[in-house]
C-alpha cells in the first residue's frame, strides 16, 4: 500500500492499527493480511509454515526478478500486485499466484498447502504527486511482522526496499531504477529517503513529525 504525500498526511495522520480513512488524504488503503497473532515464528498466524528470509542470495534473486517481471503491468493497469514467495516441498524458491489489487491496495492470496513462507511482496504501482509511493510504509511493516514473515517492496521509481521484522527496519536492497521504473516518475518527489528506517521512523515521518 502507498500513503498519501507528505502535504497531506498533515491532515490524516495515521495510528498504526487504525483503520484507514477514506479519501485522497488517506493511505492507499490496507495492504491486507491476517491480524497479530502470538504463534511462534515457525508456523504463521493462519497455520501456514513459515521459514526465516535473508534478503540474500537465491531468495533476493527470485524476489528481484519476480518483482521486476511484475513492474510493467503494475504500471500500466495502475494496480498493486502482491502475493508471498517461500520454498517449495522440493527446497525450490517459488511463489503465490500473483493476487490483483487496485490503485489502493492489495488483498494477500490463500497460501497452497507445502508451501514455507518466508517473504510477502507488492508493487505500489504508477507515480503520482499525491501519494509517497517511493516509501514502505508503517502498515507494510506491521502487516509482514502480524504474518511472522519479511516483506518485498517495488516502487514506481524502481526501488527494492526489504522488510525485516525481526528488527522492524526497513531497508533499500537496491536504490532508484534497479527495478524497471515508471516512465512518469519524478525523482523531485522521492521526499527525504534513507536507505534504511526504522518502524518509529516511518510513524514519525508518516505523523509530520521529525525522524
């Protein structure tokens, strides 16, 4: 999911958990996955198995060339595109079909029985002005971290930004136009990116506040 720029977030600042308020000020909608569970890390909130990422090697390759592939139809539909990637029962790296959102967010799929999930991913679609789409946010962090899993991220301006939440940090595996990029992206309006942030960070960057 993207939120709204940093112009109008003045006006809906957002509490972690909250629903999202309707509207061009509001985020671009849940990205929307089970709710906090305290199951251990090892079988996944829904009864899924999960496995710890590493953001690294075979994984990071199918992560990057999964979202690549996915970059120029996430632009030109103007939809989120989301599912989750994990090992198969032969130890090959696979994924979810890919689940179709719309413009302000993406509903994860059903997980196939033999799958060990390690990571989620989602595209946040075309630029616009309106919306901070170069950015992780606050909700992509808890969603992954209420999933006892880790996060992809492709962005308009091609950005790959990791989700560890194990550390609630997010982090730019690799920085503007790695991925293929949204032949409308302004790089004027990236806003004050670090390559990595901290989940307090994003809330305070999110709330107008200093970070």
């Amino acid at each position: 999911m993207r939120l709204a720029a940093p112009a109008l977030l003045a006006l809906a600042a957002l509490a972690a958990c909250a629903p999202p308020p309707p509207g061009p000020t509001g985020p671009r909608g849940p990205y929307e996955g089970p709710t906090l569970s305290s199951q251990p890390r090892a079988m996944g909130p829904r009864g899924f198995p999960v496995i710890e990422a590493s953001a690294s090697g075979a994984e990071l390759s199918f992560a990057t060339s999964l979202l690549a592939g996915l970059q120029a139809r996430s632009f030109a539909e103007n939809r989120e595109f989301c599912g989750y990637i994990g090992l198969d029962d032969l130890g090959q790296w696979t994924s979810t079909p890919v689940s179709v959102g719309d413009e302000a967010s993406c509903p994860l799929p059903y997980i196939p029985s033999g799958l060990r999930i390690a990571a989620s991913y989602h595209t946040h679609g075309t630029y616009s002005p309106d919306y901070a789409s170069e950015w992780p946010t606050t909700q992509d962090v808890l969603t992954d971290a209420s999933d006892g899993i880790d996060g992809y991220i492709a962005t308009p301006g091609g950005r790959l930004w990791h989700v560890d939440t194990d550390t609630l940090t997010v982090r730019q595996v690799c920085g503007r136009a790695c991925l293929p990029q949204d032949p409308n992206y302004v790089a004027a309006d990236d806003g004050p990116l670090r390559p990595q942030m901290t989940l307090t960070q994003l809330r305070n960057w999110e709330r107008g506040l200093p970070f």
